[in-house]
C-alpha cells in the first residue's frame, strides 16, 4: 500500500470507532499525538486518541462522520483528511447525564507518515468548545 493509502485506512478505521486493533499496525509505536484543546490536553499519543475515540462513541452511540477532502503531501508525507463529526449524546459516560443533543462539526487530521507506511505522529484540530456547547456539556 502506498502512504496515502495507509493513511486513508488508519482514518477510516479510526472515526469508524474500529478499535486500536484494526490501527495499530498502520502506526508507528509510541507515534505522537497533539490535540490543542481541552478535552485532548492530556492524550499524547496516536493509540491513546484511538482509544478515546471509541470511548466517546459509547456517549455517543450511531455516531458518524462525513469526509469531505483529503490529501496527501508527498514532499513532506503528510495526509490531511477534512471531515464533519456527527453525534448525539444518548449514552452514559459523559460529563453530564444524556441531553439528547447533537453536535456537527468540521475537524482536520493531520498524518505524518514515516517511510515504512506508518503513521509517525497525528494532530487534530477541532473547536471543542463548539462541540461541547452543541452536545450541552458547557455554555
């Protein structure tokens, strides 16, 4: 498989909520993470985004996401991926008891990819506020 590939693939099974299982071997290990806002602060690395992924679809259960572009940079092996996340809060875990609201919001992946293939660190930009507020998590 080609990096592009790679990279589609991780994506793909990643917001599918998959599991670490169906990623890890399209990841380096201890391949980076970095989430410049609040409910990431603490995920730093790749297989610790994956994981909480699949935790926020137990909140959020039918989630969905819509990929609108993607691409992929071969100077620098780099794969962006722009996509809209969907979810309602109906499950338990959240910070607060369901509410029943829906978030839809528009977030960037950014997949730095080493020579073998494999992811060697990620970044996601996304406004968290709008998708906390959305959910009702927050004001």
């Amino acid at each position: 498989m080609t990096l592009f590939e790679n990279a589609k693939k991780f994506f793909h099974n990643c917001e599918s909520l998959k599991g670490w299982d169906t990623c890890k071997d399209l990841v380096a290990e201890n391949a980076s993470f970095q989430g410049q806002c609040e409910p990431l602060l603490e995920i730093k690395t790749v297989k610790e985004y994956v994981e909480w992924m699949l935790g926020f679809g137990n909140i959020a259960p039918g989630c969905t996401y819509e990929l609108h572009t993607s691409s992929f940079d071969e100077a620098s092996n780099t794969a962006l991926f722009f996509a809209t996340y969907t979810a309602t809060h109906t499950g338990e875990g959240g910070p607060v008891p369901p509410t029943n609201k829906t978030t839809n919001a528009h977030y960037v992946y950014s997949l730095k990819m080493n020579d073998e293939g494999k992811i060697v660190s990620m970044t996601k930009i996304w406004n968290a506020p709008w998708t906390l507020r959305e959910l009702g998590w927050m004001e």
